[in-house]
C-alpha cells in the first residue's frame, strides 16, 4: 500500500499555490499562528517545511475542510470579497533509503467555489491587491524529507502553477467602403503552461526539547496573456488597399505574485507545554505591476496610420516583510485513551504595499491573526488503523487595522479613503494513521 | 473502515458544501467618477416632461441618497422665486415645490448643507443683492438677512459659496467684469480678488473664466476639497466643461480627462451633485427652447460627495 501511494506521489509531481500563504494548512498549524517549521511532521510539512516529512512515523492520512469569510470594506461599504472554503487532504508516508529515514508527503487545497481565479483591473481601480485573487486557487504540495544526520533533515518541493495564454486569430478582407462585405475568420489559440517553482528547508531535532527549522520558498508570478491578431487585405471595392494589413493587441496581466520567503523557526517542548515561534522574511519588493500592460502594433502600408502608445503601468514599488509568529501547544490531559491539546497562536504581517497618494489603489492593511484551537488523539488500534485518530478544530480571527489614504492632488479622481476588514474562519480535519 | 469512510465522505462533501457566487470583490468599490459624462434629458413631474422654460439657474445638491435640485422659477407677474424639485435617480425629479420667497426676486440659487439644517442663498432678480434663507431638510425657508456684500457696482453675474471651518466664502464676479472673480468672507466683511494659481503650466487657463461653479466637495472619508466646474469655449465653438481641484482655494489643479463635457449650446449655469451611485452635472442650456439638461456617470460608489 505504502509503495503504490508512493508511486502515485511521484507520477502526480505538481502542485499549485497559493491560499495557503494567506491563511495555512491544516488546522493544528492555523490554531499555532502557523509558527510549525521546526517541529511539523504530518502533511502539513509539505507547506511548512518539507524537512519535517523525514521525522514522520508512520502513515497518516488527513482529511479537513476550511473557511476563511472576509469582510472588506472601503469607505464604509462592503466590498463582498468571496469567501475562501474548501477541501484539504494530506498524505504523509514514512520510508527510508540508505538506512535514512525518508518521509513524502502530499496536500491538496481544493476550493469548492472557484478553481482558480484571476481578475485584472485599471491601475487606478482600489482593490483588494492580496485578496481579490490569492485565496481563490487550487493548491497541491507534494514534498519530500531525508533525515541527513541524525536529528537533522532536509527536504525538498516542487511547485507547478497553470500560466495561461491566448491568441484570437482573425484572417481576411476588410472593406472599407462596405462593412457588410467584410470576411473575417476567427480562430482561438490558448495554451495552459507550466509554472515551477522551489520550496526547501531543513529541520533540527539536536534534544528532545529543541526544534530548529528553517524554510525557503521561491517566488512565482502568474500572468494571464491575451493577444488579438487581426490580419488581411483592406480593400475598398475591387481594389486591395493594403496588403497583408496587420493589427495586433497583446495584453499581459500579472494576476497572480508569491513572493520569494525565508523562514526561521525555533520551538521548545517540555511537556505539557510547547512554544514556537517563527520568523519569515516575504520579498515582496519584486511584486510586479498587476495591471494589464497593452502593447498594440498596426501596420497598415502604404497608408501612415498611426495609434497612440498604450501607458504602461510603472512598478508597484511594495517592500519586503517581516512576518513574526509565535504559537503555544499545552497537552491539557493524556489518558490511555484520549489526549486533548489547547492551542493557540499569533502573527503581524504588515502590508507590504506603500502609501497610494498617488494615481494607483493597491488596497491592503496591516494584518493581526489571532487564533485558537483543539486537538484530540483518540487511540484506536485495528486491522488497518495502527494509531490515534486526530481530530483537530481551529478559528483564525485575522484583523485588517484601519488605514486612512490621503490622495495628493486634489483632482484625484478617488479621492481620499479608508480601509478595514477582517477575515474570520474554521477549520477542521481528521488525521487517520495507519 | 468502511464506516471511517463513510464518516470522512459525509464530513468533507455534506459538511462543506458547495456553492459558488457571482465573483465578488468589486462590489462597491469607490468610483473614478469624474467623467467622461454624457448628456442625457432629465424629466419633471407626473408627465414626465422637460423642465419648461421658466425653470432655471440649477442647483444641485445629494440628500440621503437622493439628489435635490434647487431652480429659479419665474412662471408669472408675482416675480422669479426658488423651488426645488426631488429625485431618487437624479434623472426624473418630482414636481417642484416653491421653498422661497421675496419682494425682490430670487435668482440664482446656492446651498449649504450642515446635517439637518440647510441655508438658502440667492441674488435678487436685479442681481444686485444676495439674500440668505435659513430651512431645514423638511421645511421651508425663512428669509434671514441681505448680505452685505460692498463694493459691487454692477450687476452679478455668477455666485458660488463655500464654507470652510466656520468661514462661509462667496465667490462672484459681475456682468462689468466677468474674468475678475472676488471673495468676500462674511466674518470680515471685505471683499478682495481671489488671487489663485491655476494649474501652473499643466492648464491651458490663464484665469478663471465668466461661468464657474465653485463647490466644496469631500472626500466620503476624507478632506474637504474645493472643487471647480468652469466652462471655457474650445476652438470649435463648442463649449467644454472643465473640473479643477484644490485643498486650499489658491492652488488648483486641473483633472486629467478634461474636458468631462462638451456642448454647442451656450451654457447660463451648471451645478455638480452625487447620489449614492452616481455623479450628476445639471445645466441651464441657452438653446431656442432654454432647458435643464443632466449629464452622468455612473460607476462604482462615489467617494466625492457634493
């Protein structure tokens, strides 16, 4: 059983991002302020640190659902920003190579309202930068831990994101003097790419008390690429005006940035209590323009037409972060047959994006999660299950602090505003080992 | 494990559900709502007709959601008065009621909206005088004093007030001299030119021309701006509406899609206003048949109020 989950892990090597970055995975990791790298050892780890996947004992499978609700709003009024909800699957399967303890693991994030997303406005247009698409994405980590030395490990993921581009292709006649006599074919072109990035980390065990983590993660960016290639004579009458006219609009829009991330974790366990806290560094000073740069070419010889340069859209100039976290575990009662744990967590993610004073409205705020949560082991020992079943529940209050933008010119067409929100949620799953 | 299955099955298809939505997120969103507008008739009435010819001088503020639209009206021998006229659209307003009242004439009216209250200004028929009214939202207006605005000479021409902090502001110019706008301030009672810098070499204007509307707009939650609605004639004939901004009343910058509107009509007056949705221009056009006629934009959630 074990070989063939492991073979269908392998066959299956792509995944997807990216809610996860906006609210986690799994609701034990949620419950801590996500601040897990250096002790995480179910498929969490395949998000959290990889590295962890090497020091998990035995098969587990977990099976849990999610659902973050914002509630956004710019000068009072709702924004109506769609909920974040759905399916979250995890596999962690134990092996060794070498004599070295090897551990792969796989999640699913599988939204049950939109697969994917993607939505580009005017640069001008106030939006809800981080979360008008980021949350709406379908998600599969699939990672892999090698415990190097002992207590040490390191793993290792690949990501493969959906890129999309299109052409609409238009060929033939087009009659000046007579639209009726205009003969166009049409002919659609689109092609969904690949997109890979990297995500690594190592995780350190060097007592029973002490965890170390430290994870990377590769940014990526997803472009939605639009392109209209209108070509043929232009004739007026019986005469061929232009031949081989061509017009061509490309539009590219950046529907979709994760920023490059550096994360160092360090948790201390003395039963019953454990504390973690974590560190991450978002580079999001490479957050590239989201609005739609347009690049229009006509030609049109003999005939000197000229059309006006499209504005392209300057860079957004966000600066990188800091995201610090820190989360408690307190094992409440141990009992042969149940265990209950209480947990909760917290972390700051201030707003990575600059001042809008002038013609853009990239909406965001900083951010403060706060969370609670519970787990439960229930020993259950069978022909098939060889361990606890966990249930785990969590809630995420994540607070969008109030912020006032004062437009430096008078005539700006928005004028000042004010943004706030929150984002409440759940989450749950259950953990089958086997 | 065939009942584990079962229970996951239940826990992850049942218990979630699976819905899916219209895709928000760009709901409400503030409105970049400052043209380009288009002109479109506005209606009166049960009938639904045009504003007649004895309806002008528009003015036009946004009420809770509707938009009110305050006229000259001069129907008959007992002179020109004030009335004012309802709409939950900004296109078709209810029929006018007379809200104000004076033996020398009301022309040209000017609001100000503080909360509940509501003043009331308008020149004499004559055009040699202002007159303040004081109302409510629900009622009628009550003639409260002539302003006593020196130094003028000839007749006005245009009026706009604004209030800043606890200073009410009246800018005018007169029919002798219609490029020379004047200030008077009523708490110092001097009237003074209104020396202001006009978008330095961005705007085509080198002064301030006859036909401005000056109003003080503000951001929904944000400061106080002074906008301007000036009506310049373009080298086709046409006459083009402009917007200007500015924080201060001295410096002011021009928006970037001027014009917002244009018209071969000759254009008496014009006023600025905002629902809930929607902004709103409203013009006494100079046509054989004079009328009011509106010009909107609608989209998003204004986040400038008039």
């Amino acid at each position: 059983m074990r070989w063939i989950l492991l073979w269908i892990l392998l066959a299956a090597n792509l995944s997807l991002a990216n809610p996860l970055d906006s609210f986690g995975l799994g609701p034990r990791a949620i419950a801590l302020g996500g601040a897990v790298a250096s002790d995480v050892r179910d498929s969490a780890a395949t998000y959290y640190n990889p590295a962890g996947l090497a020091f998990s004992d035995k098969l587990r499978m977990d099976f849990g659902y999610v659902l973050m609700r914002p509630h956004l709003e710019i000068n009072g009024h709702s924004q109506e920003v769609d909920d974040s909800r759905g399916v979250q699957l995890g596999i962690s399967v134990p092996g060794s190579i070498l004599s070295k303890r090897l551990g792969i693991g796989l999640s699913v994030h599988l939204p049950d309202e939109h697969i994917s997303r993607i939505r580009a406005l005017p640069a001008q247009q106030p939006r809800w930068i981080l979360w008008d698409n980021r949350p709406q994405r379908i998600v599969i980590t699939s990672s892999a831990g090698l415990e190097l030395l002992d207590g040490l490990s390191f793993g290792f993921g690949l990501t493969y994101l959906a890129n999309t581009a299109g052409v609409l292709n238009l060929t033939g006649d087009v009659d000046l003097a007579d639209p009726e006599l205009t003969r166009l074919l049409a002919g659609v072109d689109v092609d969904l790419t690949a997109v890979r990035y990297v995500s690594a980390g190592l995780q350190w065990h060097p007592d029973p008390h002490w965890s170390f983590g430290l994870t990377y993660r590769e940014d990526f960016r997803l472009a939605l690429d639009i392109g209209v290639d209108v070509s043929g004579d232009v004739v007026v009458g019986d005469s061929v005006v232009v031949e081989q006219g061509q017009f061509i609009v490309r539009s590219v829009s950046r529907t979709m940035f994760s920023p490059q991330q550096v994360t160092g974790s360090v948790s201390y366990n003395e039963s019953p209590l454990r504390i973690g806290f974590e560190l991450g560094w978002l580079q999001y000073s490479r957050f590239p323009s989201p609005a739609a740069q347009v690049d229009i070419e006509l030609d049109l010889s003999p005939l000197t037409v000229a059309l006006p340069t499209p504005a392209q859209p300057g860079p957004p100039r966000f600066r990188d972060i800091m995201i610090p976290r820190i989360g408690v575990e307190w094992l409440t009662l141990k009992t042969q047959a149940l265990s209950m744990m209480l947990r909760t967590g917290y972390f700051f993610e201030a707003s990575p994006v600059p001042s809008q004073r002038g013609q853009t409205n990239f909406v965001d705020n900083d951010k403060h999660g706060i969370s609670f949560g519970a787990g439960f082991e229930i020993q259950t020992r069978g022909a098939i299950i060889d361990g606890p079943l966990t249930i785990d529940i969590a809630a995420l209050w994540i607070e969008l602090a109030n912020h006032h933008v004062e437009k430096s010119n008078p005539v700006d067409p928005i004028g000042d505003y004010t943004h706030r929100g929150r984002l409440l949620g759940v989450s749950s799953s259950i953990g089958v080992t086997f | 494990m065939k009942r584990i299955a079962l229970s996951l099955f239940f826990f992850v298809c049942c218990g979630c559900g699976t819905g899916g939505s219209s895709g928000g997120g760009a709901v409400a969103l503030p409105s970049a709502g400052l043209g380009p507008y288009v002109w479109t008739d506005i209606t009166v009435g049960n009938e639904k007709a045009p504003f007649g010819p004895e309806y002008g001088a528009p003015y036009a503020i946004g009420v809770d959601g509707e938009v009110w639209l305050y006229l000259r009206h001069c129907a008959d021998a007992t002179g020109c008065r004030i009335m004012m006229a309802k709409s939950t659209d900004g296109l078709h307003f209810d029929s006018p009621q007379v809200i104000a009242t004076h033996p020398m004439g009301l022309d040209h009216p000017v609001v100000l909206k503080e909360n509940d209250k509501i003043k009331l200004f308008a020149m004499s028929s004559a055009r040699d005088a202002v007159l303040e009214f004081t109302g409510s939202k629900t009622g009628e207006f009550r003639f409260k004093r002539l302003l006593p605005i020196p130094s003028v000479t000839a007749p006005l021409l245009e009026l706009s007030v604004v209030e800043l902090g606890a200073r009410q502001m009246f800018l005018f110019n007169t029919t002798a001299a219609p490029t020379e706008w004047r200030v008077f301030h009523d708490d110092d009672e001097s009237v003074t030119a209104f020396v202001s810098e006009l978008c330095g070499s961005a705007c085509e204007l080198s002064s301030w021309p006859s036909l401005v509307s000056f109003k003080l707009a503000r951001s929904d939650r944000g400061r106080a701006i002074l906008r301007a609605l000036a009506v310049t004639d373009n080298n086709s004939g046409d006459n083009e509406l402009n917007v200007y901004g500015s924080f201060d009343g001295y410096t002011w910058h021009a928006y970037e899609n001027n014009p917002v509107l244009s018209t071969p009509a000759d254009i008496n007056r014009l006023t600025m206003a905002t629902d809930s949705r929607r902004f709103f221009i409203y013009a006494e056009l100079d046509t054989q048949e004079r009328t009011i006629r509106g010009a909107i934009h609608e989209s998003g959630v204004p986040s400038i109020i008039y």
